[in-house]
C-alpha cells in the first residue's frame, strides 16, 4: 500500500527532530506546546454566569423564600 505525502513529511520531521540536540528538541517542544495551547484556547467556547439564569426555578416554586431563610439560619446554632 503507497504511502501518502503526509505520512512521508512526517516521517521526514522526525527523522529531522531525531538530528537535533536535547537543547533545540527542548526548544522544538515549548514552540510545538504554545501553539497547542492557543489553538485549544481559541476553540474553547467563553460561557457566562448569566447563562445558569432561571435554571432550577422549577424547584423553588412552591417553596417560600423567607421560611427557607430562617430554617438555614436556625440551622446554624
């Protein structure tokens, strides 16, 4: 089975990274990190807190706010 173009030029960069010293692989991989990094930060979605707005109400509908209040607050003596 022939081997595609991007299987041979990754070979290739290995074969190439294998050559240099401990010092530049170092170097290779802080690079090769940091753009990993930002990479992942630009796809990650920015949520906000404003989002979790109603969510539950369900739950507290029949409840009375006020008696739920003084139950917490008697629970803390």
């Amino acid at each position: 089975m022939p081997r595609s173009k991007a299987s041979e030029n990754y070979e290739e960069y290995v074969r190439k990274i294998e050559t240099l010293t401990p010092e530049e692989q170092l170097s290779l991989l802080e690079i090769l990190s940091a753009a990993i990094k930002k990479s992942l930060r630009a796809k990650r979605v920015k949520h906000s807190v404003l989002e979790l707005e109603g969510l539950g109400a369900e739950i507290w509908k029949m409840v009375d706010a006020q008696e739920c209040v003084l139950k917490e607050r008697n629970s803390w003596d």
